[in-house]
C-alpha cells in the first residue's frame, strides 16, 4: 500500500498516478470553486481521480464497467474511511443505448491492462500490440440516464444547484460512443476534461455545441464555462 497527500491506494498504476494526482492532468484542482463541487467520473479505472477529486472536497460519482478495475476501485475507496462518503461507485459503462456491450480488454501482469480497454464495435483496433484479447459482457446507460438517477438518488441532493460539476472522460475507445451525447445534457457541467483516444473525433465541436470554451492541449481537451 503507498499513501498520497493523505491518500491510501493498495491497487494502482504508477504512471496514471503521476499522470492524474501529480501532475492535475485533467486540472481539477485549478478548478476547484468555493461552493461545494461535484465531480462525474466516466472511466474511474482503480479510482486514482476519484479518490484525488474527493479528498479535495468534491462528491464524486465514479463510473467504472470492467468488474475487475471496479473491485479493485472498491478496495481503494475502502482504505480511505474519511472519504467513504464522497464516493459513490457505479459498476456500468455509458453508451448511446440501455443494454448490454461486450467489452473487449487485455491484460498485463494478469489485470486488465490499463489504456487498452475497447468496446467490440470499436473502429480502430490496437492490432498486435496486447495479446491475446478477452471479452466481457457490461451492463450500460445512455448519459441521459445517468445523469437522472444521480440525481434520483441520494447524490442528487449533494449536486449543488445550478450544477457547478466537473466532468472528467477517459473511456478509451468508447469516446466515438460519446459523440452522440445530448449537449443540453453535457452543457449542465461547468467544465469537462477529456482524454482524447481517437484523434479523428470532434470532440471541440462537441464542447462548443454545448457552450464551452474550448482549450486543446496534447491529449487533453476542457471545455470551461464563466
């Protein structure tokens, strides 16, 4: 186990760690406001940023699909008790439609490998590069549906009104599922960052359709609203 700024994790990745606490890649903690923020977490993966946005003060909804990375999820959250009631996990991945997917993933050192998980349907394949490939089924929901049952449930009343929220989206290649998103859905979030995976996507149309100022940095775009 290695502790962070406060923060136990018994499972994780050296270089997302680095990537997401060390160096804010996702800039979450130059955003933070002074109202008490909330934070969507799409790809959660072991709960680096989630467990990083919550011990900075935000209520965290951390979407993760692969049932190996969400266990793994579930043990860092447990090592960390004064944040327990910051997080919430969901074990579902989001999609254009409300069933199932077959996700397909690799492993390193036995765990699912970290970076290379793609849905079946994906276009671009990463070939050669991790092998052999798995499949799992995944339970999915749209966006829309999401963002209605976070706040049906006890979440929705820790969304501060007016939605000052933060979106974070790192979900491989499920980014061009992504692109059918509602932007009155995604303009609710004050900012949204997102790890880009597919360069081919419009993923600046997508935050300017929404209302976002848009700042494209390597592999990095946020959208910012005023």
């Amino acid at each position: 186990m290695i502790e962070h700024e406060g923060i136990n994790f018994e499972i994780y990745d050296v270089d997302l760690f680095n990537e997401v606490i060390r160096d804010d890649c996702y800039s979450v903690k130059s955003w933070l406001p002074e109202t008490r923020p909330f934070c969507l977490d799409l790809g959660a993966n072991l709960g680096t940023f989630a467990l990083w946005a919550a011990s900075l003060g935000c209520d965290v909804l951390a979407i993760e699909p692969h049932p190996e990375s969400y266990a793994a999820l579930l043990r860092n959250i447990s090592l960390n008790p004064k944040l327990l009631g910051k997080i919430i996990p969901w074990n579902i991945a989001v999609a254009l439609e409300n069933k199932p997917w077959r996700l397909r993933f690799a492993r390193r050192d036995g765990f699912p490998m970290f970076g290379t998980n793609v849905l079946c349907n994906s276009t671009l394949d990463y070939d050669g590069f991790v092998e052999p490939w798995e499949t799992i089924d995944i339970r999915c929901r749209t966006f829309s549906d999401i963002l209605a049952t976070a706040l049906d449930s006890d979440l929705g009343s820790r969304v501060p009104e007016g939605w000052n929220s933060f979106l974070k989206v790192d979900i491989e290649q499920s980014d061009r599922e992504f692109m059918g998103v509602q932007p009155a859905d995604l303009s609710r979030f004050k900012r949204v960052s997102f790890e880009k995976h597919l360069m081919d996507l419009p993923y600046g149309k997508l935050l300017k359709d929404a209302g976002f100022q848009v700042s494209d940095v390597g592999r990095y775009i946020r959208g910012i609203k005023s």
